[in-house]
C-alpha cells in the first residue's frame, strides 16, 4: 500500500513535488448533499423569483472557493483552474439540496480538492443563508464521486 | 414562520443590518466525520510519531479557516473571533475521525459559519494528506452541535 | 487647507492613527454607472430567468469586494462592517445600468472606501460578464454621494 | 450575436472552460481618470519630494491588484502575468489624474480584466489618500484601451 | 515558569481564548536590519528621485503585512488596527538599511506579531527590489523592541 | 553593475516583464535562525508528544506563507511552485532553531522571495508561539544559500 505522500521519512508535512509529473487533461467530480426541514426546502424552491439569489450565491461561493484552496487547505499547489461548474439540485425525496461540482486543468496535479472545496463551501453557503429558519441544516455525503488524468488515471466512486 | 435574512424584498441578496444587535458573548460547536478504510485509520493512528503531522495540519487548517470565513461565504460579517479550537478524534467503529471545533467571540453576529467552515476545511485537509492510499473517504454530518449568546439565545441540535 | 493625513512631515506613507477616535455610526453611500450597447443592456434586461445570475453574481461581487478593501486599498483600516447593500439598475435612457452600494459600521474610521470599492468590484463584474458582446463598455461616475458619522460629520456630494 | 459566455443554458453562472484554448501571447492596456478640484491636484503635484508617496501608493496598489483580480471578479481565471505596469500622470486640463495600465501574459485567457481591476483599485486609493481634502473626487472612463491575442485578435476602443 | 499558551495540554495548538481580557490600548514597536553591500547601499541611496520607489514600495508592503498578520500567523487573532508605521534608515556604518514599525490597537490581545511582521515583509521587499544586484542580502535582528498595554504591561529588550 | 530591475526609467516600481524568459527548472534555498533563552529551548524539544505541535504549526505556516508570496512582495509573480520543505533543527550551541526552506518551480521567474518568505514565516509564528515564555527571542541571518535555474544559473552564498 503506498505511504501517505504528505510527509516525509520523520512524518513531517511538507508540498509533494510534482516537478517530474507530467502536464496532462485531469478533471475531477464531487457532491454534496445539504439536508433540511421540508418546509425550509419548500421557501427556497417557492417563488423563484424572490428567492433566486439563494441558489446563484451558493454557485459563485463555490466558484470562487475552488480558486482559493491552495489557500485554505495547506499542502495544496497553486492552480491553473480552466473550467469549475457548481450546480445545485433539489431532492425533495431526500429533502435536500443536491450539490455537485466539475473542476478540469492542464497540470501536474488533480483537482479533487478544488472539486470537494467547492462543494464544500457551496454547502455552508447554503447553510448560511438558510440558518434564520432552520439550524439543524446538515451537510452529508461530500465525497469524490470521479476523476480523470494524471498518473492514477480514472478513478470512479463505488456505489 | 421567519423569513430568510439574507435576501431583501425583492429577493436580492444582501448582508444583514446588524448595526442594532447587541454586543454580547457568542459561541459555537460544530462536527463533521470523515470517513475512511479501516486500513487508512490504522496507518493514521499507527506511529504517532511518524504520522504526527497529519493531525497538526488539519488543526491548523481548520483553526485558519475560521479565521477566512468572511472571505469565504459571502455575506458572512468580518468578526473578532476570541478562541479557536479543533479536535480530531479517532472513533474506530465509525472507521472514520470525529472533528469539532468551538469559536467563541463577544460580538453582534453569532459564529455559527465560523465553526462550520472549521471543521469542514479539517475534514478537507484530511481528505487531501490521506487522498493518495484512499479517494474514497467521506465527509458526512458536518453540522452545527450548540450555539449560545444573541437574540436567539441558545440551542442545541436534537439527537 | 486640510493636509494628506496619510502622509507624514517627511511625505512618507503610513496607516493613519485613529487610536483616539470616537466609536460612532458611520455610513457611506456611493455609485458608479456602467455604460454599454443598447443590444447589451437589452441582452441582460431579457429573459431575467435565463439572465438572472449577471446581477446577482455583481451584487455578491461587491459585497465580498467591501469586506476586501483592507487588503486592497494599502493605508485602509481592517473595519466590521455591520452592513453592506449592492443595487443595480438599468438606466435605459444613458444606455447603462447604475450600481449603488451602503455600507455602515460603528467604529473609529469612516465606510467610504469599502462603498466605493463595492460599486467599482460590482462594476468590473459586470464588464466581465458582458465583455464577450461589447468590449467598450466604460465605468463612469463612480463617487461617493453620501456619507455620515464620524468628526466630519454628513457631506453630500454636490448636484 | 455572441451569447453571455459566463452563463450555462439555464442562466446560471459558471467559470468558462478554456481548456481548449490556445497558449497566446495576450496583453491588455486600460485606462481611468480621477477628476479633482484644482487645489487638490496642485496639492499632489507641489514638492513632489514631500508628496512622493501618494503616486507611489497608487501604482502599488493598482499592480498587487492586478494579481488579485481572481479573489475579486468571481469568475475570472487564476493566470500567471508575465507584466503589470501602472502610471499616473497629471491632466491639469481636466483636473485630474489619468490612470493607465498594461498587462501581459502567455496564456489560454486575456488580461482585461487583470488591466481593468488595476487602474480602478489605483483610482481607488488616489481617493482614500486625497479623501481628508476632497471628498468629490470622481473616477470616470474606466476603460478598456487596446487587447492583443486569443481568439478575437486585436481589439482598439473607438475614438 | 508559564507554560507555551498556544497549546493544549495534550500539546495541540488551538487560538488562545482571550475572552475574557481587558480591552486596552496596546503598541509593540519592532525592527530589523537589512545588511547589503555598500554599492547596493549607495544605489538605493543616490539618485533619491529616480530611486525613490524603492523605499516606498517597502514601506508599504510592511503595512500591508500588518494587516494580514492573521492570514500568515496561524494562531494569530484578527484584530483592528488603529495605526501602523513602517520607517527605513540608511545606517552606512553597518552597510544596510534599518527598517523599524510601530503598531497600535485598541483591543483584546497585543500586536508584537503585527509589528514584527511589518519589518519581516518590509524587509523582504528591500530584498526583492534589490535582488538582481546583491543576491547576497541578509535580514537580521528581526526583534521587538518595545510593547505596551495588556495583561503583561510595559517590556522593552534589553541592550 | 546591473540596474534595479523594479523599477523604470523614471524610478516607478513595475512588475518586471519577464514574457520573454525562459521556461526552466529554477529552485532556491533560504535560512534563518531564532534565537533564544536556553530554557524556551528546552520547552519546545522537551517532550516532544506534548510540544509536537510547535515545529508542525511553523512547518505548516512556512508552506502556506511560500504560496502568498505574491500577495505579500508587491512585484514578485504569482507562480507554480511544484514543491516546497520547511525543515527546523536546534542547534543548541547557538541556542536557537535553525529554519531552512526549500523551493521548486518550472517557470520564468526564481523562486529565491517564495524560499525566504517560508523561513521569514515559519520564524515568526514560532516567535508566536513562545512568546509567552520569551520576548527576547531574535530572527537572524534570514538569507538565501543557494538558487538554480533562470538566466543568472547557480548561485551559492558565500561563507
């Protein structure tokens, strides 16, 4: 099984170098679900009119979180980013919000986390701007579900 | 029933008028489980010495971000945050690492997002130094476990 | 005449003391009007279901940009702002959409940058997004109308 | 007529994907002017050894701005300027200060943007830096002058 | 003696909680030497119209660092600054340029790091402006020199 | 002798245009030193499982601080580095940690600011960190030691 690339031989952090990796296509997929009171999912899908701003600044909020996690999560490299997408989906049977993002680069290295943050923060936006009505707003199942390029090549969440 | 605080009549968002709050002692608890292998926990658990830099970072990440919070969530005020604390906990019949965190501040707005945003940049920087023996980890629960001080008062999720 | 304060006697830049000032009300109000195509302004009138994320995405824009003027403008103070509010609407007659923006903290220096900073952020937004059908949109008249708190009390702008 | 690039189908905004856009030599050149009363300009001007810092402060903001651009306009692209160049120079006709800016790099998006941002947070901090002396200041003909490379060529601003 | 403030009892970092701490006037004055060779000495130094940039683009990077000492320090609290000041003297005795900052609050916790940070990234700029004639540089003494205001009172180095 | 590379004919500071260098292989070595009471040394390698969180939080600091370089040194290039190592060692005969960084990228411009911001940082957050227990800890001999790559090739300080 292979070592956590994150540390060196005394298990100190450091930057893996990518500088030997090659420059391919990689892109990556990831998803989040927010879940919440029936009634809370109700008044941000009523009145899309009145309530559209709700979903737009999630979308730049994730947007703009996937440009910042070399400065959020420590070990990541600076990124060229040429594509991030940020969609949210109701899913009333779930009664909850569907979040998913693609993030796609011409680079030495994946952009998983740029994919997982934007999901990420996509989701507290949500949550923050739903919490005067409804606290016990929780955010699952944010995982990886696909990538692309790189050494590792595919790779495709189970289930 | 209230009506979302963010958004003005005609649904545009904004960041709320907190001008006539109260100064008072504010605090928030939130958690997040990250989900893993049996096989990562155990490589993360053993050597405590070797592996040690794991835990740090994303204690540091988490305890960073909270600081960014204002840059990260669009409507979210820029706030004095009085302490910061964030705890990984292994819990080996989850397979998975418990992280929460607690920020206090004496303040007009609560900092609810700020303990969110906490644990989930943890939750990610975990993800990110365990990502290379183990894409499919999972960051689930990430929600808000008390709040106390402003006009709400305090409150505690259920369960 | 009043001298630069954020000069010293040797004409040296630094962050003006403002250790003795009173904490008061401040407020500031500004706007900037972006001048485009008459196809352009119609473009983003149209269809406000389909174009609805250009405003939005402006407004959540330089919402976020007045929360950054500290680290934009060198000689600005870090400030809690208690509340800020971007508008934006169309002028058709000067072929353009007007931006405003409020901005007001109780605190030791005045909101004026951080209001003119969020009409300007909010108007390059929107030239970023239109920018693929009219090259030559101009942001014009971007000033403070209005400001209040502080020792110099409430000035208007003239006209 | 080109449609809103920064708009999927449904309206909602997105990072456009560039990935298949060519490596170019692009640049950028754009241009402000910051209107004054006569007294104010003479007062930036006179013993330009005393007030050397205020044209000094201005170019520095206005070139660290340049580099943020991706931080502020929300869908802008993370890009590696080869060059950023910002000058001041004094319209004693127009009382005011014209503001210029020049942009360059080698990559797959153009630097309107990047040149934009420059000249207005330059503008920007001519005001706070002139503001105790007067508060009228007025930024006008935010501009777009001249662009070279990508997909759509040269581009020059009529008249 | 007192014990590292930064950590836990089980040795992990956290934000110190000063919750319960005076609100007080607080400085820290710190410095640094920025030791060269003397033709790069007498480069800066000549010419003070030509090379007049130099001085100042330092002066003002170690009062933007001031600001953004939360984002670099990791347990650093934000914090209001109410004044900072970063100056430069040539000492032609020692070869190199003095560079020392003053920083002001009225709050919660004390601004050494401010201050310290301020000559810290002043420091390096001279560095950077000067690199591509004297790679050779070197930053030292990099200390505080006096604090005042908190818990800890008045403390100036000694020697 | 080479002139200043920052500035222009006219001695404004500018982004220098490096479009027309070379994409190479470019690396750089920095080092500094904090010195302390022998007793604040004692504390941080005493019980290492207690205290390991001290040298983890510089680490992380020092890595994190190398990727915002350019948004700290006004002129430096926002760049791709591939890898960054921050390393801290006693050396209790000079009663202080020795920091040295080491940086990598494949780019047009070197990388010497990014390695000295590291070592700049990681010095001053373990200054943060034991200052409860040390005021009087000093930064020194904050330097470069050795670059590669770029058009000037290998250099080496002296000594």
């Amino acid at each position: 099984m292979s070592e956590f690339t994150h540390l060196n031989e005394q298990g100190e952090a450091h930057m893996v170098d990518v500088g030997d990796k090659d420059i391919t296509e990689r892109s990556a997929r990831a998803t989040a679900i927010v879940k919440m009171q029936p009634t809370t999912l109700k008044m941000i899908l009523d009145g899309s009119h009145k309530k559209g701003d709700v979903l737009a600044t999630c979308r730049i909020a994730g947007i703009m979180a996937a440009k910042k996690c070399p400065d959020l999560i420590p070990l990541c490299h600076t990124l060229l980013l040429t594509s991030v997408k940020v969609e949210l989906h109701p899913e009333p049977d779930n009664s909850g919000i569907r979040i998913t993002s693609f993030c796609k680069l011409s680079g030495k290295t994946g952009v998983e986390m740029e994919a997982l943050t934007a999901v990420s923060v996509a989701a507290l936006t949500l949550y923050d701007m739903c919490k005067a009505v409804d606290k016990g707003m929780v955010i699952s199942d944010v995982k990886l579900v696909e990538k692309s390029g790189g050494r590792s090549g595919h790779w495709q969440a189970e289930g």
